[in-house]
C-alpha cells in the first residue's frame, strides 16, 4: 500500500506499529452520516493516534508520491 521510500520516517513507524509516529491510516470505507457532507471513516491505523479535531492529509487513489495532485488537508 505504501509507495514512499522504505526508510523515511512514516515508513519506518508503519513497521514498528508505532503509536507515537506519523498518523498513517488506510481508510476502506466511508459511510455517509445524516449530516450532509460529513462521513464515518472505517479503516486500520498503521501508525500514530487519531483524534478529534486532528488536521489530517487525505491521499486520494491517484495520488502520486511527490506531487500534490489528489492530495487533501481537513479536520477529523
């Protein structure tokens, strides 16, 4: 799932499972609320700790190690 090098720091925390590292989280499925726009996320997290409030990337599908393009920053 990870494309990045294997020896940069989110690489490294994935492996060790550590809780004190980067957030990294696959997200495989999203559920809409009654909220409009707003979901729940359903996934695994590799690394780090989730919380509310949290300003979270959002790589989407096409995203491309290195460039911006399908690259996304919110609030948890």
């Amino acid at each position: 799932m990870y494309q990045g090098p294997l020896d940069d720091p989110c690489a490294i925390a994935m492996r060790d499972c550590d809780p004190k590292g980067p957030l990294m989280m696959y997200v495989s499925k999203m559920v809409p609320t009654s909220d409009k726009g707003r979901f729940y996320a359903f996934g695994r997290v590799f690394s780090g700790t989730i919380a509310n409030g949290q300003c979270v990337r959002i790589l989407g599908p096409n995203f491309v190690y290195g460039e911006k393009k399908d690259c996304y920053e919110k609030n948890v």
